[in-house]
C-alpha cells in the first residue's frame, strides 16, 4: 500500500511538472542586449525618446508592447544585429522615455517612432511590432506607409474587441505585468509613477484601437500578422479576419507559444521574421 502511495504521488509529481514546463505557461526573463552602436534620447514631439542602434545593414525597427520597454528584444537584436541595422526605441512613458499630460494614443505613438525615424534620418524599415508595437505598425502602414518597407506585427488588434476578457486573469499575463513595473523602477525618469503611468494608457486601451475593414482594406504596405497558439491576450479568429482584411496579408501561427513568444520560442520566433523578410 505504502509503495503504490509512493507510486501515485510520484506520477502527480511528474504530471504538475510536466504542466508547468509548457512554454507557453512560462515568463522568460528578459535577456541581456549587446552593447549598443550608438543610443540617446531623442527629442520627438513633447518628449524624449530613449534609443538604441546595433549593426549594419538594412533596417528593422523594433517597438516592444505595452508596459514594456526595448529590454524584451535582447535575442533578437543580437541575431538580427549580424546582418541588419537594428533600431529599438522605448514607447513614450515606458522604460526609459519620458511622457507628458497629452493622453496616450496610437496615432501620437506612431508620430512619435515616425519623428524618431525622421531623426535617424531612416527612410524606411521593416517594423516588426509585438502588440501594441504591432498596432503601431499597422497604424504606420495606413497612415504613414512611405516610412515602411513592410510590417511584421505579433498579437495585434484592431478593435478592443479582439482582446480576450480574460487576460488580465491569467497567471503569466500577470507575471508581465509584474515584471513591467518591476523594470519601469529601474528604468524611468519617473520611478515612482507607474501606477499614474499604468491609468493612462489604459485609458487608451478602452476605447482604442478602432479601425473598421474599411480601414485596413487601404493597406498597401506587406503585412504578415502572427500569433501564438496559445496567445492569452489575443483572440485568434480576430487576427484571421486581420489577414482577410489587410490585402494580401499573411498569417502565421507560432506553434507552443503565447503572447511572449519573442521570449518563449526566440529561434522560431526570429525565422518567422527572416521569412517575411524574404518574401516566404
């Protein structure tokens, strides 16, 4: 009897860890970033926003998510950094770049990277944008297209509706957000504002994005839209009518991976990139 206790409670043990090793039921932490080529804080608009350049070749700008900062790109910049110019930037009010009391907006977020490319003296790049970066994208796409070779957007939305009511109940949704304002400590101009800074851009959040089919039907730049499988954030049939929507986008499905997959999966993560660069 004591033995097939032993058994038992051995084989639940296995289970609860065979569960929780799941990538995509994991937070990686944020990897380390190469030494920069060059970086600053760029004066755009009614802020200063912090930058990062590494590498040769040509450019990839690219725009982190929300609460985020430029951090969560480390495996990326240091693959793409080989053969490409590579920009990262901190959206206004995260990580290291100052905000003001204009209220946030996607469209103000956008001019922002487009005064930054403007600054960097960069005529177009590939943005590749991870959920709020990748409506940025999107937003770029429709309304300044001429600074985009293409866009490569990861769990964006469109409307407020494409996000899960849920989300903000999920354990590693959470562990985000924790690690956020963890980071935004660290990093700010501000250290102590993250709650001020938190009630502001989820202002934004309630009522925007808001683009009709309309609107994404006058998409002329390259899209490629993907998601993760298990994306706690994003809902997947709101991204497939994405892909029907944008004229001749296309939609890839990351495979054992959430919305941080760039963390979870950075070698799947990365081809993906390279492949809508190449066209495939």
């Amino acid at each position: 009897m004591k033995a097939a206790a032993i058994a038992l409670l051995t084989a639940l043990a296995l289970t609860t860890a065979a569960k929780a090793a799941e990538r995509w039921e994991t937070l990686p932490s944020f990897p380390p970033t190469p030494p920069a080529k060059a970086s600053g804080m760029a004066p755009v608009n009614d802020i200063k926003m912090y930058y990062a350049e590494y590498g040769e070749g040509d450019p990839i700008l690219f725009i982190h998510g929300g609460l985020g900062s430029a951090d969560v790109w480390g495996n990326q910049v240091a693959d793409f950094a080989r053969d490409h110019r590579v920009i990262v930037a901190d959206s206004r009010g995260h990580g290291r770049s100052t905000r003001s009391a204009q209220p946030f907006g996607y469209d103000l977020m956008t001019s922002d990277y487009v005064a930054l490319l403007d600054y960097l003296k960069l005529d177009r790049v590939t943005l590749v944008g991870w959920s709020d970066g990748g409506i940025i994208g999107i937003d770029m796409a429709m309304k300044h297209p001429e600074k985009l070779t293409r866009v490569i957007a990861q769990a964006a939305n469109v409307t407020t509706d494409g996000v899960k009511a849920d989300v903000m109940t999920n354990k590693t949704f959470s562990d985000y957000i924790n690690a956020a304002g963890e980071s935004y400590k660290k990093l700010s101009p501000t250290p102590n504002e993250y709650d001020a800074f938190v009630n502001q851009i989820s202002a934004m959040w309630a009522s925007q994005p808001a683009w009709t089919a309309a609107d994404l039907g006058k998409i002329a730049v390259p899209v490629t839209l993907a998601i993760g499988d298990h994306d706690e954030a994003v809902k997947l049939d709101h991204t497939e009518m994405m892909a029907k929507e944008i004229p001749g986008a296309k939609l890839v499905i990351l495979k054992d991976a959430s919305h941080f997959a760039m963390l979870q999966d950075p070698e799947g993560y990365d081809a993906m990139i390279r492949n809508a660069i190449a066209g495939k």
